[in-house]
C-alpha cells in the first residue's frame, strides 16, 4: 500500500484540504487511507475538485468546525441515547457547511467513502437500461454517479427542497451529465431505487418504505443511520436487528454494515446499516 506521506504528494489538493484540517479530522483521514489505500485517490480528487470550485478556499477549515459541531451533539446523545436528543432542529446551519461536510465526509470518513464504494457497486449490477429514482438530492455526488455508470437509464432526482435541487443540478452541471428532478416520486413502476441515507430524517420511515415497495419492479439500495446524531436526523435504529426489522416485508438480496471508526478492530455501535433490498 501507498504510504500517507506518497498518497499526499500523489494527490496535492487532498493534501491541500489535509493540512487545513484539526487534529481529530486529520486522525480520521489517516484511517480512511489505511482501510482503502490507492481506492481513495480518484474518488478524493473528483470530490475536493468539486468541493473547491463551488465553496472556495478554507473548506477544510469549514469542514472540521462541522465535525466539531457534530461531536457535541454526539456527545450530548451518547449521554442519554433518546430519540429526542437525537437531533436539533433549532440550530442555524449554513446550507453551505451543511454541504461541503456532505462532500467532505465522503474521503475524510470511512464509513460514507464506503457507502459510495457500495453504491458504484450497486450501479455496476443494475442491467443496461431502466428507470432509477434516487429519493433526496443531496449534493448531487449520487445522482451523478448513476448518470455517469448507468448512460442507458432515465434518471430521476426526487426531492421536495428547491436549494437540494439546486445543489444536484450544480454537481451534475460539473461533471457534464444530466438527470430530471421532480418534487415527489413518480407513479412508477421503477427499475431501481436509491434511499442514500434519507431514512433518518423521515418521522415514518416504514410509510415511505410501503411507498417506495408499491413503486418497485426492480432493486433497492438504502441505508440506515445507527446512533448517529444530527441536526435533522429525527429517527432512530439503536442496532443492526431494528435496522433488519424495518425490511421485513422486502427480501434482502444483500447486507453491510459500516461502523463510523474506520480503526481496525472497532466494535460497531454508531455507524451505516446498508442493503441492497427488492
């Protein structure tokens, strides 16, 4: 494996966003490259290339005082594990930390960088044409991701939010592909299903999941968060079992789950549920 220190050299502007980061972010980043070595170079450049055009310099800085922000409101939950400190739909967020923590988090964390291996994967099973809905726009990554390895399928983004739309539409005009957005899902059928770490912030996770199975002809790829505290995450899986629970009436064609410590060894507590469900 690539050292850090050549990995650094290899990829200036990840080494550029590095060297802004604190000292527990920078830890972190350091294990991400342990766990996916040379795999995170491509991914690393296509995200910060993007991240620095459309935020500007000092995202790193941004993005470890999100990280920061985030640990209290982990810290406050892990105290008292309800529901109800899950969250805190009371505090200012800029959309824009919000995002660039998004884009960020999927090269400096492990367990998003793995949520988008899982996805490319997903992608990479799905037949030469069809009709994908991916349910939230988020920043766009997952969304242009589906138009670049799926050329043949109609692609529709789904999200209620017009500045989410706005934000997929940016990525998507970066990396030159195109999708249809749409303020709620279509009636269907669908060849495939993307629910990338939405479920959380739904109060009724199960009625969309009814929803969504109604609509599905195809495969679905979705993730649960487990114990993840977040401004706007309003529902809670405390384990895997509860997250198996949720699937009861879909088939499992496959399961991961991803813990938020990429160290070797971590015993899995907070992290992603994920599963590729029809």
């Amino acid at each position: 494996m690539t050292s850090f220190q050549a990995f650094l050299e290899a990829h200036p502007l990840y080494a550029e966003v590095y060297r802004a980061l604190d000292r527990k972010v920078a830890m972190a980043a350091v294990a991400v490259h342990s766990v996916q070595g040379e795999r995170l170079g491509p991914v690393a450049d296509r995200v910060l290339g993007y991240a620095q055009t459309r935020f500007g310099a000092g995202i790193g800085r941004r993005y470890s005082e999100r990280v920061r922000r985030l640990g209290e409101l982990q810290r406050r939950f892990d105290r008292d594990p309800r529901v109800e400190n899950l969250g805190d739909p009371g505090a200012a967020v800029s959309r824009e930390d919000y995002h660039i923590a998004l884009l960020l988090s999927i090269v400096f964390t492990n367990h998003r960088f793995e949520i988008m291996q899982r996805l490319d994967e997903f992608f990479g099973s799905l037949p030469a044409a069809g009709r994908l809905a991916a349910i939230g726009s988020g920043t766009g990554y997952e969304m242009a991701r589906a138009a670049e390895l799926l050329p043949g399928w109609e692609i529709e983004s789904v999200d209620i939010d017009p500045a989410a739309e706005a934000e997929g539409r940016q990525m998507m005009k970066y990396f030159g592909v195109t999708s249809s957005f749409a303020r709620e899902l279509a009636a269907g059928p669908y060849d495939a299903i993307v629910a990338c770490e939405i479920l959380e912030h739904l109060p009724d996770p199960a009625g969309a999941l009814r929803e969504w199975r109604e609509k599905l002809r195809g495969r679905m790829f979705l993730t649960m968060a487990v114990n993840i505290a977040q401004e706007d995450h309003v529902y809670l899986w405390r384990n895997l079992e509860e997250c198996r629970t949720e699937l009861r009436e879909f088939e499992v064609v496959d399961e991961w789950s991803v813990a938020q410590s990429a160290w070797p060894g971590a015993e899995f507590r907070r992290g992603n549920y994920i599963a590729v469900v029809k």
